[in-house]
C-alpha cells in the first residue's frame, strides 16, 4: 500500500520558516517526480513547488520563489519543502504528490498526481 506522510506544518509569524517533509512508503518513488500542491480553505487546490527524480529539475509556482526550497532524498524515499520568510497568505493546508508509475509527462497540475497525503496545515499570523 503507498502511502505518502506529510510532518512538519504549524503555527509561525509572518517572517518566520518551517520545513515540510513528506516520507514515502509501499514503493519507491526514486524515479518519479514528486510535487507540494497547497488548499486554503475556500480555495482550489494550487501547485506549489515540483522536482524531478534526479534533483536536477526544479519548478515553483511565481509566489513562492525566492522563499520556498524543495529538495528530496532518495535514499530516505522523502521529499522536503522548506519554507522561508512566510506570509499570511502561505497559510493553507500542504500536500505531497506523487505521480503513478506509467506517466510519462508530469507537471504543475493536480491531475498528473495519484497520491496524495493527508496534508499538514501551515498557518501564518501576521
């Protein structure tokens, strides 16, 4: 059974930092993408930060960079998002995503996801 298994979210001010991790299992996920998408309430479900197998591809979604860092170890079957000078606006529940094994193109949308974690809830008070 795969399961992805987000930590790491909380409470912070404005400024502040926090790191996601996303710990994976059931099967290794080293040849595939993996993405953080984020939901504040009321909203749609939006794209975050996506790396490749290697490391060696990386995109963020305009708002976020600068600030957020996603990295993954390969060996740990993780995947991080470590996230600097927060803003209220950064205040959303976080999700890790992984793509099935069969696809082929992956990108920035939630539908070239299959696996999805239960999230953590990142909150920013200003």
């Amino acid at each position: 059974q795969v399961q992805l298994v987000e930590s790491g979210g909380g409470l912070v001010q404005a400024g502040g930092s926090l790191r996601l991790s996303c710990a994976a299992s059931g099967r290794t996920f080293n040849n595939d993408p993996m993405a953080w998408f984020r939901q504040a309430p009321g909203k749609e479900r939006e794209f975050v930060a996506r790396i490749s197998r290697s490391g060696g591809s990386i995109n963020y979604r305009s708002s976020v960079k600068g600030r957020f860092t996603i990295s993954r170890d390969n060996a740990k079957n993780t995947v991080y998002l470590h996230m600097d000078s927060l803003k209220p606006e950064d205040t959303a529940v976080y999700y890790c995503a992984a793509p099935p094994p069969w696809r082929v193109a992956v990108g920035e949308s939630a539908t070239d996801y299959d696996y999805w974690g239960q999230g953590t809830q990142v909150t920013v008070s200003s």
